[in-house]
C-alpha cells in the first residue's frame, strides 16, 4: 500500500497574469512547482483574455510541477479562478466569446437593472457580466473560468462549483439559480468528484490518465485553505495589490448592502468575506520597498492620512462607487507618504474586521496575514499593531495549495479543515505592541470622521469602530 506522503496532491492556480501548479504531500511538503505567464487585454474598465491561453499555460505549469517526481502517485487535482471571471462556450464546452475578468467593469447598467429587480450583485460580478456577454455575443453556456480547463481534462463538459457560481446569482442557501434567461450550467459542491484525466489531456499535461478531478473553489477560498483559516471565527486577509479579508462562521453574515457575501465550504461551513480596493497597488511601483519601509518608521504615525483607494469606488467595508483615494495632510518627504499609505491601509484593514463585527461576525479566532504584501516584516507588525491583536504568516500561503488540500479532501473523504492544517505550516506569529495600538488610536479616529464626513462611511458603523477603538486603548 502506497504511503500517504508518496502521494502527491495537485493544485492550478489560475490567476490574473500567470497559471501556478504545486504538487504537495499530505504533510504539506512541496514535491514540484511550475508558471506559465498569461496575457490579457485592458483598456479602461475593460479587462479580458483568450480563454485557450489558459489551458496552453496548464500544460505548461503542469508539466514543469511534475518533472521531477518520480515514484510518487498523483492522487487528485483541483482548480481554482480568479472570482468573477465568466465566458460563453458552445454545448461542447468550447469557449465562444473572450473572457471577462473579475474587474471587467462594462456591465454596470446590466447590474444597475438586476439590483432594481431585487438581485444583490455588484457592478463586476459574473452575473451582470454573462447578460453582457449574451448581448454582444449572442447565446451560450455561462461558464466560469476553471470549467473550462476541468473540461479540456475530463474530455468533456463538466458542472460549475458553487463557488465560481456564487457571483453569478446562485444561492447557495437554497442550491438555485436565479429565475433569469440565461442558459446556466449545474452546480455541484467544491470537492465533488467531475471526472478522470482523459488520455488526450495526460499526453499535453502530464498528468498521469485516471487522475481524479476535483471541483475547486474561487481563488480566495483557496488562498483562505492555505492559510488554514477555515474553524469558525478564523480569518486570513490577503493583501496584494487589493485587500480581501475571508472567514469562517456556522451561519451566513448577513449584509444588507450586499458589502460582505458568503461562500461555501464542502462542509457546509460559511465563509463570510469581502474584497476592498484599498492596497499594495497605491504604493509607488517604482520604489525599493524595503529601503522605503525602513525610512517609513521615523513616521510613526504619518504626517498624511489616507484611504489610499488603487482605483475608483469602495466594496468594503462600504460600498461608495463614486469613492477616490484620500489623502489629508502633506507629506515631509516621499517615505512620509509612504508611511502614510502603510498606515491607511492598515486602518482600512482595523475598519473590515469592525464592520465585519457590526454585522455579527465571529472574530475570535486566530488570523492570517498572506498575499504579497506579507513578504514586509514592517507591514506585517504595523498592521498587527493597528489592528491590536495576533497575526500568522504562513509559509506557503498559495491558492495552489489550497486546491491540492480540496483535491485530497475530494479524493479521500477527509474532512478539508483538518487536511489544511497538515498542510498548513506557519512561518511566524507577530504580537501587537499595546503602546502602538495606542498611539495609532487617534489617526484612525480621524480617519474614521473624514470617510463619515464624505457620506462614503455609515454613521453607525463610524459609532462601532469608535466603540471597538476605545475598548481596545483603554488598558494601554
């Protein structure tokens, strides 16, 4: 019988500019790792790409994943998009329009009329967007991203995971789509089983034919299971180029304006979360980020105050689509400024988890700090100091690995909480520093009236954080 850790779980990561494939061990050791660039098209709010790009690109990763592992058995793979992203294909599975990636914004009037009839979806959900689709192109099959390459692997068409569905209009409190004149594909669970890898696909991947194909989930639900952030109360808030902050609940967090929405887990778990446009994006491209945070520290707290918006219009923690970066104050110098964005991010961050606990939300888990801008030793603890409580980075925070942990959950039957924490190592724990929170309590404050001020930020979700703010300073 072959051991556990002689078999290898393999996760795609079908992200914005590359394809990632990771080949992990049940004890979460990397055995092989492969990319493959993508292009793409943008031109204003449009954003798209070839959809055979990506396969191209998972032949690629695939083959390079797996190279070098010999005498290991490939035991199951899974595929994760980026959220939001949809296409048009033919009754064979077959792409026939370009695709629209997640912030592909043109369908704001199909939006604007679905909320009027009731629907709560935003300006660059899949929703809105397939209706788009469907005007310019004609008819076909709604299709989200990883469908087609689940596809091309099984040799054939396959149903959507209810994942990738959910900004397409699914409810997954009741498993139904809206009643809307689309022609919609079926939903299956992630983790269910699609199908094998067909003999055509082995030959172009590499992937040994038989390999079981596991439907996957959305990549911020994969990047949330490779931080290991899925017993209720955790929370892993990935900041890139945007901040995203996703947990785990028993129940649905209710939002009324549709800020906060709710995924699924294979368990039925709820994964509450929300995607901001506040991040790493507004710092200059062209800096040394390092040699910028060093500098940044005489700047504690900043001459300036921001909410230093990447692009127009807020999501969360308030919706605000007319929105645009603040910046109060004028800075001593560049590193002023960019101690200024460090610190106005951070704030952003303190004021998701305060909506998230105006709405209920159960916080008290551990939390997570991944995606790009968790390579900062300085942003880490800074961002652990403003918010005034703990934070982990762990060391392979991948969507990747989040898809190799729901393929061996889909294979195997285990439950997908306890095979992420196998997986799951952590680099380090960061502790807040009381006498910083405190000193970072009366910019927030601030910050917190200016977006009040402005109509971009409720008045008594303002009245929560304050509340939050004081309890939190008031033994410091």
């Amino acid at each position: 019988m072959t051991d556990e850790n002689e078999t290898a779980w393999l996760g795609i990561d079908l992200g914005t500019q590359s394809v990632r494939a990771l080949a992990v061990t049940a004890d979460g050791t990397v055995l092989g790792r492969g990319s493959a660039p993508l292009g793409g098209r943008r031109e204003g709010v449009r954003h798209e790409q070839d959809p055979g790009e990506w396969w191209e690109a998972v032949r690629t990763a695939s083959r390079a994943a797996l190279t070098t592992l010999t005498g290991v058995r490939v035991g199951g793979l899974a595929v994760c998009g980026t959220s939001g992203t949809v296409l048009l294909t033919d009754p064979e599975g077959r792409p026939t329009s370009p695709a629209l990636m997640y912030d592909d914004a043109r369908a704001a009037t199909e939006a604007a009329g679905l909320r009027e009839a009731g629907l709560a979806v935003q300006d660059t959900w899949a929703l809105p967007k397939a209706l788009w689709l469907v005007g310019v192109h004609g008819g076909g099959r709604v299709t989200h991203q990883p469908d087609t390459v689940t596809a091309r692997l099984v040799g054939g068409p396959v149903p959507t995971d209810s994942s990738h569905a959910l900004k397409t209009g699914y409810d997954l409190e009741r498993d139904a789509w809206p009643d809307i004149a689309l022609d919609l594909p079926e939903v299956v669970r992630p983790g269910t089983r699609l199908g094998e890898v067909c003999p055509e696909a082995a030959e172009t991947t590499g992937i040994p034919a038989g390999t079981p194909v596991v439907a996957g989930m959305t990549d911020g639900c994969a990047a949330q299971i490779a931080a290991g952030a899925l017993r209720h109360g955790s929370w892993n808030s990935v900041l890139g180029t945007t901040l995203v902050l996703k947990g785990a609940a028993p129940d649905p967090v209710r939002d009324p304006t549709g800020v906060v929405y709710n995924h699924r887990a294979p368990d039925g778990t709820w994964l509450p979360g929300g995607a901001s446009s506040v991040g790493a994006g507004a710092l200059p491209a062209d800096a040394d980020p390092a040699a910028m945070d060093e500098r940044a520290a005489a700047f504690e707290p900043s001459g300036t105050l921001a909410y230093p918006l990447v692009s127009r219009g807020e999501r969360f923690p308030f919706r605000a689509p007319d929105a645009t970066a603040l910046l109060l104050g004028t800075p001593a110098d560049d590193a002023d400024r960019w101690a200024g964005i460090l610190q106005g991010v951070a704030f952003a961050e303190r004021l998701c988890l305060d909506y998230l606990h105006h709405l209920g939300a159960p916080l008290d888990g551990p939390l997570t700090f991944t995606g790009g801008a968790a390579r900062s030793p300085y942003w880490n603890q800074l961002r652990a100091d403003v918010l005034g409580r703990p934070a982990h980075i762990p060391e392979q925070p991948e969507p990747a690995l989040g898809m190799a942990a729901l393929a061996a959950h889909g294979v195997t039957g285990e439950p997908l909480t306890d095979i992420a924490e196998r997986m799951v190592r952590i680099r380090a724990t960061l502790d807040p520093n009381p006498a910083r929170t405190t000193l970072f309590a009366e910019p927030y404050a601030r910050l917190l009236d200016a977006l009040r001020q402005r109509g971009w930020l409720p008045a008594e979700v303002a009245a929560h954080a304050r509340a939050r703010l004081d309890r939190d300073t008031a033994h410091s």
